[in-house]
C-alpha cells in the first residue's frame, strides 16, 4: 500500500522532514526565525544543487543555440527604470488596523451574506483550496447568529481587489472574525531597495532584482556582439531573485529571496511565435518530468487574452499540484519586443540584430520560460514524498516514509554498507567501494546499526540505492547486493555492472 498524508497534513509532514533530516530550516532560526527566508543544510543544499545542473545541462550546454549568464543582483538602477519596474512592480495588500497583519488583496476572497434579498453580513477568507467551503459555513453562522428567515442565496467570493469603498467597513477580517478594521487595498513595491556608494540620499538608491531576466536584457548585446549567436537563440540564467512579499507562505513556495532559473529565447518578429510557443511548454513539461515530477500532476494555465500586460502576446503557468492547491510552477511568457525596447530607447543603444538567414535587421522578439528553483524543489519533495509499508528486518509489516526522487537529483546517489561493523575485511571493501564511488557522484557510507535502519534512514532521505558488502562479496563472488530504494527488490552485481547501472541512472 503506498498513500500519501491528506493534502492538509502533507505540507506540515514535508516540512518536518526536511528540518528533522537537514534539507531546508527557517532562516535565523536562533533568533525566532525571518518570515519568508529560509536556508538549506547539507541535504537541500545538494537537492537544490541537482536540481540546477540538470537544468543547466538540458537547457545550455546540451542544446545549439542557447548561451549561458551570470549577471549580478545589483544592477544600474536605470535598469529597472526601463524595465517598468520601479513604477509598476507591485501588489495590492490590504492592512488589518486591529491585528495587524496584512494580506495581499488578490489573495483575500469576500462575499456579502444575502437572505431573501437583503444583505445582512459579509464573510471573509484567505486563499485556500477549501475558502468556499469556509465562506459557506460562516455565512450559515452569520444568518443561525442573526436568527433571519428565508433562502440564502448562493456565496459568491470576489479578491478585495474588487472590493468598493462602501464595503471596506463591512468585510470581515478574517484575523479577528469582525469588521471595520481593513484598509482600503494599496499598492506595495516588491523591490527591495539599498544603497551604494558613500551618499545616503535619493541618488544612491538601488535595488536588489526581481527577477533575474533583466540581466539577461541588459547583457544581451553583448552577447550579441561576441558573434557566437544567431536568431533564434537563447540566454539563460540561473540566479537569486528577491521580492519583499505581502504574505510569504506556504513554506518555499513564496518566499523573499529565492532562486530563479531563466531564458529568453529571441526570435525574429515574423517567426511562428505560436509555434515556438507551444514548443517550449512542450519542452518545459518533458523536463519537469525528467526530474521526476508526474505528468498528471503538471498542467496548463492559459492567461486570458484580457488579463494580459499589454506588451504581452500569450502566457502559460505551468500549474502544479502542491500540498497547499494547484499553483503556478513555470510561466513561459511570449513578451514581444518590449524589454529590448525599452532598453534601447532608455540606454540609447541600439538592441538591433543582423538576422543572416532574412537578411532583416530588427529587434527580437522573446519568449521568457521562468521557473522558481524554489518552488522546483517544493514540487519535488511533493512528488517524492510517500508512506508505504514494507516488512522490517523480523518480517514484521511497518510503515515506512520515502522520498522517491529521481536518481537525476537525489541528494544522495548511493548508500554502502559493509554488512557488520566488526569485520575488518567487510569493512575495508565497503570503504574502497566507497572511495571510488565517492569519487564520481554524493555518496554515504553508514556502519551503524541494523541494515533495516540503516536502508530506512536512507529512503527517507530519498537515497536511491543501497549497497551492502557481505561475506559472499570477500568470499566467493566479489558481487555486492543492490538494493532498490521503492520496490525494496535486492540483486546481485559485479563491480562493474554497478558502475554502469549507477551511470545510467544517475547520468543518463
Ligand atoms: P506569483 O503569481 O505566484 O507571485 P509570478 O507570476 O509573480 O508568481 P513570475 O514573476 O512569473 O512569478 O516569476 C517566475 C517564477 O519565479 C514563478 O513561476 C515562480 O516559480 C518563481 N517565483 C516568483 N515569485 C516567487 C517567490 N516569491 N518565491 C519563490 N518563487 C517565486
């Protein structure tokens, strides 16, 4: 039987586990933590390192045509000038005047409580898979508490977004259950503002960027200019991003600092963008389930044509299944030639490209495939996460937890085991085994105790394969056993057909 925790209970299991097993802990921890940072220990550290060199490898270096970047965080602040994002890059939050906590607008869903015709109350909920559910229950309360007679009529929730200023008084918040404490909504900048160089004044303010795709703009030609690149053809860049978020939550799902992965792939104004489009979702989508995220899980949010910015063509989320709800993972963005643009006509600098095929010379046009590593590594622990049942070492059937990762970036590649501790011999082939293993890929050599516990401590780190050193290893064969992280199936193999196996697995 292999069954996941409830979707409620899942969040809080998966978070347990990487603070208990060292993946990923609250930021400033000693201090009471920091809302909406967090550090990764030696397990996340390699989990998120995997996660980066797969993508590094699948989108740069194994394809023709895509160039690789790393630009810095702090950039010229004329930069985000021109992008739009000093003026416009924002949220609408809404304030609690008694708890003071604060929501981001978008996020605050509300309704009026209507019975036969007349409204006698508002309810309130923050964003949730069940806010429907909730808001219907507290409308019931609301006209039990209120003892009035008659059909309430279905509850229909709207983001305060579209909230009117008659009822910022009348919605509930939904911290301390009663009304008159919200704010109207307000915008608030996301970007973190510094300064640099010796003058504190308006002068010296910086940002630390958003996003990492700016950079790529801004070095494009550069690029362009060091001949290696014709149309079409992409630069990536894998980088840290930060936005001073309303409402961090949901563990690494949106957090203040977090790490993106992105490309801007330029094409000429009358390519196919459609076309080319859809190719890179289609692209998108393979990877995602080349690291071991099920197909199922993964599906597409098409951005209505009336919800998009107006230099926007076409834009798809890649939407996952977290614990918290169905989420954007990956929006791939068709941006037209809006940011070259704007560059050009900020830096005076001319953003044209010699397009040897059309003979044009025109500025590209883009589209922007932009996934969070963050949220990569929530939906993989997602995914990976399982609880089976599986007999211990005296036959006796007992729950087991799991990380089923693929091999591709599990933190830990293999685990040896000499079979008993006090064997000499056993212990110096485990060692040399693990030496030579080390040499090539994360590895753990683990001694201690039963080998039930020690295959259980690995599989709940997700280590794929287990392999133990016995007597018939020194003694006959030189074989080793290789264990299998989910089906728990053990055989024997040579030397050399681990190595292979192993490479095929880990490399493949
Ligand atoms: P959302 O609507 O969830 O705030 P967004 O549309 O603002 O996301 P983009 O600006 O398109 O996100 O950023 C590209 C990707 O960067 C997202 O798909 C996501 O994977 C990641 N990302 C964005 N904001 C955060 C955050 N605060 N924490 C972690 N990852 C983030």
């Amino acid at each position: 039987m292999t069954a996941k925790a409830s979707s409620d209970g899942l969040m809080e299991e998966i978070v347990g586990l990487c603070k208990r097993r060292g993946f990923i802990f609250p930021s400033s921890e000693i201090y009471g933590g920091y809302n909406g940072f967090y550090d990764y220990g030696p397990l996340g550290v390699e989990l998120r390192n995997n996660i980066k060199q797969a993508w590094w490898r699948d989108m740069v270096q194994r394809r023709d045509n895509i160039e690789g970047l790393d630009s810095t965080i702090i950039m010229h602040p004329d930069i985000w000038k021109a992008s739009g994002h000093v003026d416009g890059f924002s949220d609408p939050m809404v304030d609690c005047r008694e708890s003071k906590l604060r929501y981001r607008a978008d996020q605050l869903f509300f309704a009026p409580v209507i019975v036969a015709g007349e409204t006698i109350g508002y309810v309130s909920v923050v964003e949730c898979p069940e806010q429907q559910e909730i808001a219907e229950k507290a409308a019931a309360d609301i006209k039990r508490k209120a003892a009035k007679q008659g059909t309430l009529e279905p509850i229909v929730l709207k983001d305060y977004t579209e909230s009117k200023p008659e009822e910022y008084d009348l919605v509930p918040s939904p911290a301390t259950g009663k009304p008159g404490s919200l704010t109207a909504p307000r915008e608030f900048k996301l970007m973190f503002e510094t300064k640099v160089g010796p003058l504190a004044d308006e002068s010296a303010v910086a940002y630390l960027r958003p996003e990492t795709a700016q950079g790529i703009f801004a070095n494009y030609k550069n690029i362009v200019d060091t001949g290696r690149v014709k149309i079409p053809f992409g630069i990536a860049q894998i980088g840290k991003a930060f936005r001073n978020e309303i409402t961090p939550r949901n563990f690494i799902f949106r957090s203040r600092e977090f790490e993106q992965m992105e490309i801007e792939y330029f094409i000429s104004p009358s390519a196919d963008w459609k076309t080319l489009h859809r190719e890179w979702i289609d692209t998108c989508i393979d990877w995602l389930v080349s690291i071991g995220l099920p197909r199922a899980s993964i599906t597409e949010d098409i951005h209505p044509e009336d919800k998009l910015a107006f230099y926007s063509r076409a834009t798809t989320d890649l939407m996952f299944q977290f614990p918290h709800g169905e989420q954007e993972l990956w929006g791939i963005a068709c941006r037209g030639d809006y940011d070259l643009k704007q560059h050009q006509e900020h830096s005076g600098k001319s953003m044209t490209i010699f397009d040897e095929a059309s003979k044009e010379k025109f500025v590209p046009h883009v589209i922007e495939p932009s996934l969070g590593v963050d949220r990569t590594i929530l939906a993989v622990l997602t995914a990976a996460y399982t609880i089976d049942e599986v007999p211990n070492d005296k036959g006796k059937v007992e729950p087991r937890t799991l990380l089923k990762f693929s091999p591709k970036i599990a933190p830990v590649k293999a685990a040896i085991f000499p079979l008993l501790k006090n064997k000499p011999e056993l212990v110096e082939r485990a060692q040399a085994l693990y030496k030579k293993l080390q040499r090539r890929w994360n590895v753990f050599y683990d001694a201690s105790g039963a080998i039930g516990r020690r295959y259980r401590r690995q599989d709940e780190i997700g280590t794929p394969f287990g392999i133990t050193i016995d007597f018939d290893t020194i003694e006959k064969d030189g074989t080793v056993t290789l264990r299998d992280r989910d089906t728990c199936e053990q055989r024997r193999v040579t030397e050399d057909e681990l190595i292979q196996f192993l490479e095929e697995q880990i490399d493949g």
